[in-house]
C-alpha cells in the first residue's frame, strides 16, 4: 500500500491485522477468548483508539476530539472512528 | 431518605453531615471527611442521599455539560506519573498538534451536545510564545464560529500569561492538585505543589474561574484522599473535575489496579459534602472505575457537571449516552453565559 492517507474502518479486521493496535505485539488471531494473548487488549479497545498501526506496527498519530478520532499511520493511512 | 434515629454509630456522620452541611452550607472537615470515606457499604446509598440533595439544594438542578480536546498531545516535560503523555515514560502515545480548523470543528460539534464549555489543552510545563499565541488564534476562530464558553489548561502560567488569557476572554482556567500534598512528591517530582497552587492563585485573583481537580486512586490513602477533598475546599474553586485513575500503558502507575466503584462513589459523596457549592464534574475514568451504573448513581449523588464524549488521549461514553441519561433523570443541561 502507498503512503497516501486512506480511511479505514475503526473495527480492525483480525483475519488480516498482523499486530495489536493496542499493545502493538504480533496478533496471533487466537484461537478463542481463552487462549487468546491480547483479549484485554480489545477490551482496552473499547476505551482508546489504536495506538499501533496492525499491518505494520508503527506508532500512529493519534488525535481525539470529543466526538471523534483518528489513528494515522505514515504507511498505512488513517484509522477513523 | 432520611437517617433513622436509631443509627449505627457509622451513621453518625451523615446526620451530622445533613445539618452542618445541607442545613448550614458548611463543607465537612478533613477529618469528618475520612468517616465519610470509611463508611461501610450498607451506608453508600444514604451518603450518595445525602450528597445529591446537598447538591440540589445548594446548587441547583442544573447539570454543566463540557467538550475537552487536546492542542498539543504528548511530549510534556513533566513526569505526573500518571500521565501517558509525559516525554519521559515510555507511552504510545505521540507528539503531535491538532491544526485550529480542527479544533474549531470540535468545538462546533461539542456545543451541538447542549455544551456550554469548551476547554483547550496541552501538554505542556507552561506555555511558550508559540503556544499562547495559537491559543489566541484558536479563541479567536472559535468565537468566530460557534457560542460556547472557552477554558483552557495549559500547565503553569506567569502572571503576564493569566493577563492575557482573562483578556481574550478565557473564562475559565484548568489546573488540577491531583493528590494531596502529602502525596504528592509521590506523583510528580519535576514540580513541586505549592507551584501548582500558585498558578490556581493567581487565576483566581485575575477574576477567571479556577477549575482545580482531582485524581484518585493512585495509591493514597482514604485519609490523603480526604486531605486533598480538604484542601480543595480550601481553594474555593468554581469547579472541580473529579477523576478516576485509569492506569496507562508506559507509566510508573501502569500496573496501580483500578479503584474499587464503591469507593469511588463514597468519594464523590465525600467531595460534595466538602464543597457543597461547587461544579463537581465528572472527568476522566468513570467508564473503567463505575461504568454505566454508577455514572447514574454518581450523578444522583453529587455529581452535577460531565464532560460529554471523549477526553484527551482516551474515549469515554458516547456522547448520547449521557445526554439520555440526563433526559432520563429530569437533569436540565445548565444553560450558556457568556458573562461571569
């Protein structure tokens, strides 16, 4: 992917994200909530916005406005609420 | 509800309480603010009682809705060991500025909730040149553009900084205690308390309101939690937002569990029962500490101001969620003024 800014879903899709966009440690995907390393990473999820880019790993540019945010990525573009 | 005669000896604070604080209008003292925080669980809800018609009576049914947004993120030189935006820990979270378009379209979109305040944050010691004057263009776009009362925290200020915020119209000025004095060197140590209390001073002798909050949680004891209740009083603050520690990633405090939800509320019951005439605002941590119940129990027991949606690096209830709840509850979102 270029290093144009794009829009993507807030909703990660798992299936393709290879890090956390929490804790920005690799995403296994686990193979349910018991084995699962980085369940309370999502749970965190629910709190913050992605502060790791999940394709490649950066720290993203966050900004959070009362109604909104965005998680930039210099590689992989924009992650919008 | 009202105390029964026959009361447990546990009890005999809030009947004290009731007439010294609802009757009179006197804040309890620091010591009768610890018996507050130890009360046991079985006298929670006569506190939370106590503490909403406390605030009902002495400020009103009025609820204050606030947007807050961060102008600079990150990269502070100070170490509240709190905090994920100091430059010293090692947080994910990154420096970066939010432009003023962006910044008047959250303004915009805060005073669309009912808002009447608007504060501007940075992370920062104190501003410098640059920040103060992207602060005046920013209050300038803002007032522009959309009718909201605009507060700014923006760390420690020189007097000829109060100046100029009170001249371009800042009517409010956040600058938070945190914890008590006696805790405090255990949370900051790159300033020192009384600095913070002289900035809170000084934007009190400028003529803005003080904003000047709390952050429990961190460890302190109930009776430091009741010396900083205490010393708050002792400010007289326009406001109080009161938070919860919601420990960050990278931070000393990273691994401080999350306070417990019953104390929490005996706090907010506590801190009403200091400060009977104050804004005490719900801030930052009340999703992980009370979640969805206790916010409703919180703002039936003290509480009469949030801040609507996100806060500065992390997200809070949506927006309608609040607002709802204030429908629900027959809480009026107080109304704006612009004058002092």
């Amino acid at each position: 992917m270029s290093a144009g800014v794009s829009a993507h879903s807030d909703r990660i899709d798992r299936a393709t994200s290879s890090f956390c966009g929490h804790c920005g440690e690799p995403d296994d995907g686990g193979a349910g909530p018991a084995s699962d390393p980085h369940l309370r990473c999502r749970e965190q999820l629910e709190f913050e916005p992605p502060r790791y880019c999940t394709h490649c790993r950066r720290r993203m540019k966050v900004q959070v406005t009362p109604l909104g945010w965005t998680s930039q990525c210099t590689r992989h573009g924009v992650f919008v609420q | 509800m009202t105390i029964q005669a026959n009361l447990p000896t546990s009890y005999e604070i809030l009947a004290t309480a009731r007439k010294q604080v609802l009757e009179e209008g006197r804040g309890l003292t620091q010591e009768q603010l610890v018996d507050v925080l130890s009360l046991p669980d079985d006298a929670l809800p006569a506190a939370l009682q106590l503490a909403h018609e406390v605030r009902l009576r002495h400020c009103g049914e009025d609820v204050e809705v606030e947007g807050i947004v961060s102008i600079k993120t990150g990269g502070c030189p100070e170490d509240c060991h709190f905090c994920s935006q100091s430059g010293l820990f090692d947080s994910p979270v990154r420096g970066v500025w939010l432009d003023i378009p962006e910044l008047v379209k959250a303004a915009k979109e805060t005073a669309a909730t009912g808002a009447t305040e608007f504060c501007i944050v940075a992370a920062v010691r104190g501003p410098d040149i640059k920040l103060m004057n992207q602060i005046k263009f920013a209050i300038d776009r803002i007032n522009e553009a959309v009718d909201i009362n605009i507060a700014c925290s923006l760390g420690m200020l020189t007097q000829r900084q109060v100046d100029q915020l009170k001249d371009w119209g800042v009517h409010r000025y956040n600058h938070n205690l945190e914890t008590a004095r006696s805790y405090f060197a255990e949370v900051v140590t790159t300033h020192s308390y009384e600095e913070r209390l002289e900035t809170c001073n000084m934007v009190k002798a400028a003529g803005m309101e003080l904003c000047c909050g709390a952050l429990i949680g961190m460890g302190e004891s109930l009776e430091q939690r009741a010396e900083l209740a205490a010393q708050l009083a002792a400010l007289e603050p326009h406001e109080v937002p009161l938070n919860f520690l919601n420990p960050r990633p990278g931070t000393p405090l990273e691994n401080q569990g999350i306070m417990d939800g019953k104390d929490a509320l005996r706090a907010i019951a506590a801190f009403r029962l200091a400060m009977p005439r104050t804004v005490l605002r719900y801030a930052g941590g009340r999703e992980l500490t009370l979640g969805d119940l206790g916010t409703r129990e919180g703002l039936l027991g003290g509480i009469n101001a949030v801040i609507v949606g996100n806060y500065l690096t992390t997200l809070g209830r949506p927006a309608t969620a609040d607002l709802s709840l204030l429908v629900e509850l027959n809480m009026p979102i107080k109304e704006l003024q612009k004058s002092l």
